[in-house]
C-alpha cells in the first residue's frame, strides 16, 4: 500500500436539485468541499459532512493525497 494516504478522508456530500452524491477527499478539511466541487458539472453544491469513514473503508479505497472520488 505505498500509495495509499495516511491523513484524513472526509466525506462531502453534493447535492442539486434534490439529489446527493456522496464523495470522499483526501484533502485537508477546509478544501475538501472546493475539491469536489472542481470536478462537479455546473448546478451543483458541495459541502463538508460530520460523517467518519471507518478505518477499513479508508484502505479500501486506497486513495492518494489531494485526490477525491465518488463514493457508490
């Protein structure tokens, strides 16, 4: 696991017109919500959630720092 990130993952939650996505950032706290809204089509609105992924969900996503990916 040489690439997986040993930080935080926080959730953020994108919603538009009464629909939510949930995704996961690999970013510090305060940019989390910016990070995933760089990749979200036009209409939408990313927001930080209070959630905590358990620490098996965070290796199961392997993920790398400053990356962002949505979570199914």
């Amino acid at each position: 696991m040489g690439n997986a990130f040993a930080g935080r993952i926080y959730v953020v939650a994108a919603t538009r017109n009464g629909q939510t996505e949930f995704w996961a950032a690999a970013t510090p706290r305060k940019t989390s919500a910016v990070a995933v809204q760089q990749l979200l089509p036009a209409g939408w609105m990313a927001v930080p959630t209070g959630w905590r992924l358990t620490p098996e969900k965070v290796a199961e996503l392997n993920m790398s720092a400053n990356s962002v990916r949505k979570l199914k």
